[in-house]
C-alpha cells in the first residue's frame, strides 16, 4: 500500500453489532422518486472525504433508497469474501454463514442478467480444524496442508447450497504464473467466460495447495482485483468482516465510515491496518484498499463492506465505502505482469534505453542493457532498472540469465551474426512490458 497513508490507525477485526450469521437476502428498494434524494445520511467531519452515512458513534445509517445505480447496471460482477466470513476463528466452515452469502448472490443472479464470479478465501480455514490446527500455520508446508483438505470442503459447501437455487459451480484454481504468462492468461479467461456463458458460477482461489512464496499471489483481495479485470467485469464487491473503510479505529467513538473514495489522495490521511487477530486469513484492510486501487485504476468501480451487508450492496445502497475508477483498462495482460507477477532478476538500462521504454513505448534492445542480476530463464518476469537503480518498468524477458552478459551493449544485427538469427530477439518485447508509474 502506498506509504501516503499515515496517521489513523484501521482495526480490521471489529466486529459490528449485526449479527455473525449474515442475514436473508432483502429486496432492493424502490428507485426515489425525482427530485428526492438519495439517502438520509447525515454529513461527514472528515476534511476532504465525501458525506459519510454513520451517526456520531459509527453506527450505520439506514439507507432505503438505491443510491448507487452503477451497481444495479453492473451485469458481470465479482465477488470476494473473506476466511473470516465463512469460517470460526478455530478453523471449520460455517455453514449458516455459506448459506446466507449464497442466498444473496443467487437473487441477484436469478432473472438471468447478471453474472457472479465468486472469489472467495477459506480453504486454509476450513482445513485448519479437520487437521487439528487451532490458528493459520505459519510455513508453508503446513498451509498446502491445510488448502489441500480444506479447499475439498470448501467447494463442496459451495456446490451444496447453491445446488438449492439449481445453480452450478465451477471451481478454477489460480497461481501468478497461469496470469503473467501470454498463453497461460489466455486459458484463464476462457475458462471463466466459458462457465459464465454456460450459465455456471465460477468459485475462483490461488492454488494454495501448490503455491509457493515466489509464485503466489499473496491475499485474495488482489486476486480478485485482478480476476475483475481479467473477466472485464462491471463491479468489484469486496466483503469481510468490517462494514467500510474508517477514518479512524472503528472500535473507537467518534470515527466515521468514508462512504466514497475519489482517489488516493481523499484517503490519504488514513493508515491501514493489517490482518485481524482471527489469525484465519492473510489480509486486513491493507489489501482490501489496494485491491480497491487496482481495480479502481483499470476503470472498474468497487464496494468494500461487510458480507453481513452484502444485500445492501449489490442493491445499489449506500453501505460500506465506494471507490470510484480513476482509470481505464489497459492492455489485459499487463495488469497481471505490473501486480501479480514477482520480478526473478532484474537488467540496468542506460538512459536511453529508460527513455525508450518509458516514453518510447519500445521494445528492450540488448545494446540498451547494462547490467544483470538473478537467475533468471527466458519467459521469467524481471524488472528493467534506471541507472539509480529505480525500477521503471517490469517486463517478460526473452533470455536466460547466463545468456545475456555476452549480449550486453550490442546491437541487435551484430548479435545475429555472430551468435546465429536466435538472437536476433528483443529482450524484453513492448507487448510483454508494463511500466511502473
């Protein structure tokens, strides 16, 4: 997250008077009549921050009136939900909680128009109290472990009760590597536009069973940023366990819910918390804002609120907090290579060769690489440095590691000749270079 925000500290783990089990599903509200307004909210006291819906002690305002018609427009929309909404702080899945978030995006899915990607965390969860573990393990091994059981249960869970709407459930596994890479992406989004087209609801999670620290994508807030963009979805809902971003810990009087986010700067006076002391997930508020900043930069507008409201929010009402997008979609792929990719090495650039990538928009030449550091093989994700050593861009490299030091400072035609028409290549191609703003 970016080191902008910085005073107010963000507690991840409160728990809101609402009950644990998220309610039934409620009909949306009627559209108000014109002239009337929204919502009854009151006003926020946050400098810079749009109108908060939340009275003096941070309780949420009820807001009867649809006041967010993008949402109700949005017609391909992914859901994330959180380990801490589906399951107990010990480990195991809670099926009331499965039941009650099912129920709502089967209504809103139900006339045929809309279309649900789930994402959705739990796997390690739900495989912690089956493999008697009290808390989320902490190498790695004993967490595919626990994915390996739990991810069984948990898509299990899933296909039992949305089985009850007569709705399919298709699970796709994911790790960075079967999204940075060109043909590896290119499968991802057939399968999921595939099982949407065939009117089936895919349930998305890393592949945490062979995810390993270098090839992972960290937290399932990210993911879903990314899945978002891969299916061109129309909205992004993230849901947890805590109703909004606040200006302050919620748990404290006096704090409001930012009910809108216009860009980084309307919340830059506020530090994001992590993981909450569940001990049942990797996030917290830290992840779930920059997964919010993600997608709201590749034109997708996002909610973040609680899975007890998540009713409320795919009816368009004023609940949690709205990131509006601040950007527009760019090149598929390269959204992956610049947020879910991890850089294998790295290749220093002379200025011109920066110049030529950042605002040429060109490809890597070899006589524009300086230096190289890593161990790296062709298709591997590095980052192109500037000669202060800044990263400036991230790029898919055509080249072993142990190749390139020969290569450096060489023209292209040259390399041909001497070491044969395989290297007469680029380094890195413009199409499978991002960069780094």
């Amino acid at each position: 997250m970016a080191t902008e925000m910085a005073t107010v500290q963000q507690d991840t783990n409160r728990q809101d008077a609402t009950p644990q089990t998220p309610p039934a599903p409620t009909p949306p509200s009627p559209a108000p009549a014109p002239g009337a307004p929204a919502s009854s909210v009151s006003s926020s006291s946050v400098s810079g921050a749009p109108a908060s819906s939340v009275s003096g002690d941070g309780a949420p305002a009820v807001a009867a009136a649809v006041a967010r018609p993008f949402v109700t427009e949005a017609r391909r929309i992914v859901v994330k939900v959180g380990s801490s909404s589906l399951t107990t702080a010990a480990g195991g899945l809670d099926a009331d909680r499965v039941d009650a978030l099912v129920d709502v995006l089967a209504k809103v899915r139900s006339g045929g128009e809309k279309e649900i990607v789930l994402v959705s965390s739990g796997a390690i969860a739900a495989g912690l109290a089956p493999l008697g573990l009290t808390r989320r393990p902490k190498d790695l091994a004993r967490q595919q472990a626990a994915a390996s059981v739990g991810q069984g249960l948990l898509v299990a869970r899933y296909t039992a009760s949305f089985a009850r709407y007569g709705v399919r459930v298709g699970q796709v596994l994911l790790t960075t590597d079967d999204t940075s890479r060109r043909a590896h992406y290119r499968n991802a989004y057939r399968t999921l536009d595939q099982l949407l087209a065939m009117g089936a609801l895919p349930v998305v999670n890393e592949n945490d069973t062979v995810a390993t620290d270098e090839i992972r994508f960290g937290d399932n807030d990210r993911l879903a940023a990314l899945v978002a963009h891969l299916v061109r979805a129309d909205l992004l809902v993230l849901l947890s366990d805590v109703d909004g971003l606040y200006d302050g810990d919620p748990a404290k009087p006096g704090t409001s819910r930012i009910a809108e986010v216009a860009g980084p700067r309307d919340i830059a006076h506020v530090e994001i918390g992590s993981a909450g002391k569940a001990g049942v997930g990797t996030g917290g508020m830290v992840t779930k804002v920059e997964a919010a900043r993600i997608a709201a930069a590749a034109g997708i507008p996002v909610v973040l609120t609680s899975a007890s409201r998540a009713a409320d929010a795919l009816s368009g009402r004023d609940t949690g907090t709205y990131f509006q997008r601040t950007g527009r979609r760019s090149a598929d792929r390269l959204l992956w290579l610049a947020h879910a990719s991890t850089p294998q090495g790295s290749l220093a650039l002379d200025d011109g060769a920066v110049r030529a990538v950042t605002e040429g928009k060109k490809s890597l030449l070899a006589a524009g690489v300086t230096g190289v550091e890593g161990d790296f093989v062709a298709g591997d994700p590095v980052e192109l440095r500037d000669s202060a050593g800044r990263a400036v861009a991230r790029g898919l490299v055509n080249f072993d590691a142990k190749e390139l030091p020969r290569m450096l400072g060489r023209s292209t035609p040259a390399l041909a000749r001497e070491l044969g028409p395989e290297y007469e290549r680029e380094v890195v191609h413009r199409d499978d270079l991002v960069v780094l703003g």
